[in-house]
C-alpha cells in the first residue's frame, strides 16, 4: 500500500512538471555530464527548417551520440509537424536524408513556453513552471553545448514573439561562469548577424562560441523543397550537422578547431566565425560536447551526401515564399490575397529604410551623418543602450518576428548608440514610429 502511494505521489508531481527521478540523478564523482540545450526560435511554416534542424539535432545527440534524454532541454514552437500546410501530417523531414525527424523529439517548453526569459532561467538552473520544468543541472565538471537557431539581428536572437538581447545574454554568460554552472560550454548559433552575440565574450569564460555569420551578414537557408515550398535546413547547421555524421562515431578524432575550419570552408553563403574561448576548447574533440557514441548510442552508418544548395538570405525567405505561394495560387481569391500581401512587405520594407533614415536625421542633425552611419554595422560597444532602442522600435513600429527584412536595416539605428544617448535615439523612435 506504502508503495503504491508513493507512486501516485511521485506520479502527480510529474504532471506538474516536476521529474523527482531525474532530480535524483547525481553526477560521477570523478567526471562530469554532458548537458544541452537546443532552440528553435521561431514559428510559422515559412521557418520550416528551424525546427527541422533541432528535431535532426536531437536524434544525433540522444539516439547516436548516447547523451541520456534526461540531459537534452529542447524549446521549439512545434507549430510544423501538424501545421495545416503540411501535407505529411505529424512528419518533418531534414535535408540530409529526407527521413523523418519529429518522431520521438521529447520537446521540453512549446508555444507560449518558448521565450528569452524560459531560456535564460533555463541556463540559470531555475525551476520553471511551465513546460517539462527541466532545467540545466549542470555543475563545475560537466560540459554544456548550446544550439540556437532562428532569425538574428545586431545584438539580437530572435524568438516566436520576442527577443534575447546581448545584454541579457552576456549577463547570463557571466553568472554561470561565475557560479560555476559548467567546466566548458560551446555554442552553436545559426542566425543573422550571430557574430554580434559573442563578439565581446570573454576568453577567460571556458565558452567558445561557433556562429553561421559574422557581426555584418546575414546566414542563408538552403535545399528547397518544391513540394513543401520550404527550406529543409540552413546552410551552416547543414554543414556542421554533415561532417559529424560523416565522421561518426569517431567523434573524439576531430577537435572543436578542425570542425569550425571544415565547416568554414563548406559554408560559401556566410562567414562561419568563431569567438570566446580560441584555446582550449579548441584542442577538445568534439565529443566533448556532442557525445561519445559507444553505450547506449544506436550506431547507423551514414553515407557521405553532397548536399545540393538552393540558398537565399534568410530575411528574404517569407517574400520569396509569398511569391512562390503567389505562382502557384489555383483560384482569383488566393492569387489577390497574395498580391497584397507582397505588395505590402515590398512597401514596409522600402518604408522602414526611411523611417530609419528619419530617426538618424532626427538625432544627428544632418544627412551627412545619416550616410555616414547607414555604411555599415559598427561593433555593439553599448549593449544596453542596443537593447533600449531595439525593444522600442519593435514594440511601435515593425516586429522582426512578422517582418524579417528589417534585420537587414536595423545596424542603422543600433550604430547610433556609438555616440548618442539612449534616451535620445528612443525619443526619436517614439516620434518616429507612435504613428506608424
């Protein structure tokens, strides 16, 4: 009877959230865990591959490279498998071999669940209330691998309905290096301008951090499927994702520094960087992070793919998905649908270039200074005041979330925090964007 109590007690609290085995869990005491957290940041059917990337990532970490389940934290919308557009229903498929992904993806945070705030108590170590309620256990001997894959912008991720800002981030960054949360943590982050988030990391953290892009670029998804009319996967994650299965299960004969220069090498589109930590974890196989298959690993050989590219820039993917919906429209009524609807994002796109041309006018006091400020991405020396800027600008004027083609423009505002005031540039954003 005692026991069949215990059961039912330990039962409801799972429901809840709560996961008393796995909080039972105690680490080696000679060795550590390895732990990782996957994201996919954004929603909709147009941003197929985000979330088809995570679920191909999982399978690798958990089925393959034998990390235990209870050690994967995953955050993904999961508005894709089901989504009304998809005509193999509760299926996603990767680029690399078209085989499902989705099947057995334990997602630990959903929907609404998937925000900066989730992630970064996650990293934290916090309890959450929503979701599975996992969260990062780890401690001085174990390694963490991070993977984040969505839409970026200078000093920005991006997630279904708000934003991480490097503030925040690098807040967070130095509070688990400073409670020690991890021996080695690793990052790797497909998005916009991903460089911009780890440019100022420390290389005294023991975090080292792989990007798809430099500070000043877009990344760039590739392998269309014509038949979805989505992007299966994004260029880098491809790539980094095909030279570990081409390598498994040998994963501890490559270091992190020989994964980062072949995938460099295989990404054309963008400008693979690396920051951080460039010594030491460089010298460590990538099994450190990503598993070491053996036990508990299912061993499936992968043939060597090429991987054929379609590519286009990532905030150019929903336009051009418009307008191949729009080719493709069978009836009057869907095809008028569309046209207004390009027509509309062709017009804001060529309406946000000027209100951001106004709002540096406005702050500097001469076009010549707007020109100058509208060259080129300058480094983020003022995080907070990036922050300020761009939580106005999105609140009031345009969401990166529905209107990604303003990644391309927002250096043009985040550059004035260079040399003026926040308050200043947030004023002239009020003005600018109130009636918008």
């Amino acid at each position: 009877m005692l026991k069949i109590v215990l059961f039912a007690a330990i039962f409801a609290i799972a429901v809840q959230g709560y996961h008393p085995v796995e909080d039972l869990l105690e680490k080696t005491e000679h060795g550590g865990q390895i732990w990782a957290v996957i994201v996919a940041g954004s929603k909709s059917w147009y941003n197929y591959r985000h979330q088809s990337d995570v679920c191909h990532l999982y399978h690798l970490l958990t089925k393959k490279h034998g990390i235990p389940r209870q050690n994967v934290i995953t955050l993904m919308y999961n508005d894709i498998a089901f989504n009304v557009e998809n005509p193999r229903q509760g299926i996603i498929i990767n680029a690399l071999h078209g085989k499902d992904v989705y099947e057995g993806v334990m997602i630990d945070y959903m929907g609404r669940d998937v925000t900066p705030q989730n992630f970064l108590d996650i990293l934290n170590g916090q309890r959450l209330r929503v979701g599975s309620g996992k969260t990062l256990k780890s401690g001085p001997k174990d390694t963490v691998f991070v993977n984040f894959v969505d839409h970026g912008g200078p000093g920005i991720l991006g997630f279904p309905t708000d934003e991480l800002h490097v503030a925040d981030l690098t807040k967070t960054l130095e509070n688990m290096y400073n409670e020690k949360r991890y021996k080695q943590m690793l990052w790797y982050v497909e998005a916009c301008y991903s460089g911009s988030m780890f440019s100022k990391l420390s290389p005294d953290m023991n975090i080292t951090a792989h990007t798809a892009s430099n500070t000043d670029e877009s990344s760039y998804a590739c392998v269309k499927d014509e038949d979805l009319d989505v992007y299966l996967g994004d260029c880098w994650s491809l790539n980094w994702m095909n030279n570990t299965e081409q390598i498994f299960p040998n994963l501890e004969k490559e270091t992190v520094e020989q994964q980062y220069e072949i995938v460099k090498k295989m990404t054309t589109e963008s400008h693979a960087s690396i920051y951080g930590d460039l010594t030491y974890i460089y010298s460590e196989p990538i099994s450190t992070f990503l598993g070491h298959p053996g036990t508990g690993a299912e061993e499936e050989p992968v043939p060597e793919r090429k991987i054929k590219y379609q590519s286009t820039a990532t905030p150019d993917v929903m336009l051009e998905y418009l307008k191949d919906k729009r080719e493709k429209a069978t009836n009057s009524e869907e095809a008028e649908r569309l046209d207004k609807e390009i027509k509309y994002h062709i017009q804001t796109e060529g309406k946000v270039q000027e209100i951001l041309e106004q709002i540096s006018r406005q702050v500097t006091g001469s076009w010549d200074m707007v020109a100058v400020f509208s060259r080129r991405p300058q480094s983020i020396e003022h995080p907070e005041c990036n922050k300020d800027v761009l939580s106005t600008f999105f609140s009031l004027c345009y969401k990166m979330q529905t209107h990604p083609y303003i990644t391309k423009y927002l250096y043009r505002l985040t550059n004035l925090c260079n040399m003026y005031s926040s308050d200043k540039i947030v004023y002239a954003v009020l003005e600018n964007c109130s009636h918008n």
